[in-house]
C-alpha cells in the first residue's frame, strides 16, 4: 500500500492518489460518521401517490408541508440509529477472523481471474471495469463497477452517504455504508477491465462470504425492479445476535414502564427529564413477539419512537442523547456563525 504523508489536515499521497485536505480526515471516525443533513435524498415521491393518511404518518420527519426538509426529530433519531448501528458494526467486524476473511477475498478474487492489485489510481483513468475495495482494519470488501474506475474510487472516498440512507434496515441489521469509509480505511484495491463490468460484478458479488462483504444490493445490472426488491429485502447481517432473550410478556411490561417514564419526564425540566431517562438499563434485549419472531429492542429505542409520536420534545430527546454521553450534531447550515459546532 503507497501511502506517504497522509496527514487529515495537509493531505498526502496513498495507491499513487494525491489525497484532499479534509476536515472529516483521512480515516472514518465515529464523530463524524452520519453527518445529519436535511435534504430529502431518497424518499421523496409526488405527493398524489400517497394517501392523506401516509402523507400524515411521515409529516413528523419533516419540518415543511411539502417533505422536503427534515426536521429536528428525524436528524436526532435518525443519527442516533446510525450511531447504535456504527457500534454494533464495530464490535461485529471486531468479531471476524483474519484468516477467514482472507480465504473468503481470495474466493472472489479468484471468480474475476483478471482483477490486478491497484498501486496507482491513474492506471486506472477512463477505465471500464469492476473493483474490489478491501478494508482490512474492518475485514470487509465491497465490489463495484464503474465507466472510470479511477473516477469512482475517489467518489467513494469523498462523497458520504446521503444521511437519509445511512441506515438500509434496521440499526440491528443494516451493512455498513461503505460510503461513509475515508481513504485510509481502504487499505487494497483490486480492479479488472471490462467491457460487460455488471456480469463480472454479479458473478463475484454471488461468490462472497456475507460475513466480510459490504455490498447492500446483489451485483448486476441495477434496474429499478432490483432497486425496490432490494429496499423490501435488503442485504443484512444480524449485528445483535448475540443480547439477552425477553419474551412477549416481559416486552410489554418494560414497553409500558417507558411510557410511563416518558410521561413523567415532559413534566421535568430538560436537564432532569434526561437524566431521569438515561437512568434506565439501555441493553438490547431480543425480544419474541406475539407472531413468533424475532425482534430487537432496546429502551433506548423506546425513548426515540416517542419524539416520533410527539410524546418527547427534541429539546429532552437532544439532552438525554447527551446524557447517554452523545455529541450531538446540527447540519453545518444551522449553527450560529459564532459557534464552534460540526
């Protein structure tokens, strides 16, 4: 791995690429990851598709009649997903062996036969072909295709996740966002030229180990009826598998004792609202509803669905964030030009 001088702030060189000064650095940090922004990315639809009722149902994620901005309680409990999924994700990529991990990037190596290690990214200017990121501190590997190879890769290391899709799932199972990984964090790049580079991607997509790969949607041509499968079924993996069992009856108590809580808490100013909240046990259990199923809970999560049902103001909702010992972030647009926030 070419990296010389690679400092956050001055930039240097890594795979042959001439890296950019960046305030976020040069390697992902949990401070910066799922930097909120109130752009709706993804989910906005005419309003004539939705039911008055759906239009309703959502009207509490955004902070304008037409749902084009968040608002204050999408960007607290979207993020604090995010965070809850970053630390599962940590702890699960912790969990992996190396040895595997190896063996398994071998296996989808060998599928695309042609795919040469990446010294330098200009090789790689105006390229068709598909690649294969490795991130070997996380022991993960994401494959992707691209017109310019050399032109992708910088958009990954670059570009972030739009905050609104920084979570595919659940916190409990959504993959990573690769996306959301810096320059450094790409420790190898493979790359193959091809002029059908969506077959090659699908071909090796399909020989990975789930275990180490990032890719959220299978490999091929992205056709809008893969990109709605794909949000029905997402690719997961089962971050929380290992969290004490609850079974339905004891949900319900613990679900009700929140509530209750809750209740009280509107009532305390917002410094003693959160820390009367932040006093409960915030562990995920893995709870057995009434259907069977298997689902993952945590009060923490509780406190969250009650900003979204109006019962927690975001004023005690953002304290008991930090009570939990979170920092939390204002997109760069709404913080005062005399504060040192973002």
């Amino acid at each position: 791995m070419d990296t010389i001088d690679c400092d956050p702030r001055r930039g240097g060189k890594h795979l042959g690429e001439r890296l950019l000064a960046s305030q976020r650095g040069l390697a992902m940090t949990r401070d910066q990851y799922a930097y909120p922004n109130r752009h709706n990315n993804s989910n906005f639809l005419p309003r004539v598709l939705y039911s008055v009722e759906e239009w309703e149902s959502r009207a509490w994620a955004f902070r304008n009649d037409d749902h084009t901005e968040y608002s204050d309680a999408f960007l607290l409990v979207k993020r604090d997903q995010a965070l809850v999924n970053f630390d599962l994700s940590m702890s699960y990529f912790d969990s992996l062996d190396a040895e595997e991990f190896e063996d398994a990037l071998e296996r989808v190596l060998s599928k695309g036969r042609t795919f040469k290690p990446v010294t330098s990214l200009s090789d790689w200017e105006g390229v068709e072909g598909c690649y294969i990121m490795v991130f070997d501190h996380y022991k993960q590997f994401y494959v992707g295709t691209a017109g310019n190879i050399r032109q992708r890769i910088k958009q990954h290391w670059y570009l972030r996740k739009p905050f609104d899709r920084v979570i595919f799932g659940t916190p409990y199972d959504s993959i990573f966002p690769v996306d959301e990984l810096r320059p450094l964090d790409t420790t190898r790049l493979y790359a193959a030229r091809s002029r059908n580079p969506s077959s090659m991607e699908e071909r090796v997509e399909k020989a990975a180990d789930r275990r180490f790969c990032l890719n959220r949607i299978g490999g091929g041509e992205l056709t809008p009826l893969k990109v709605a499968l794909s949000i029905l079924d997402p690719h997961t993996r089962p971050l929380g598998a290992r969290v004490a069992p609850m079974d339905w009856q004891e949900y319900q108590r613990e679900l009700t004792e929140v509530h209750d809580l809750v209740a009280s808490a509107v009532a305390l100013p917002p410094a003693d609202a959160a820390e009367a909240l932040a006093r409960m046990d915030m562990g995920i259990r893995a709870v057995t509803l009434s259907s069977g199923n298997l689902q993952f809970w945590s009060r923490r999560d509780e406190v969250g669905r009650a900003v979204i049902r109006g019962d927690l103001d975001t004023v005690r909702y953002s304290a008991f964030l930090e009570a939990l010992g979170e920092h939390v972030v204002w997109p760069k647009a709404d913080v005062p030009r005399d504060s040192i926030e973002g």
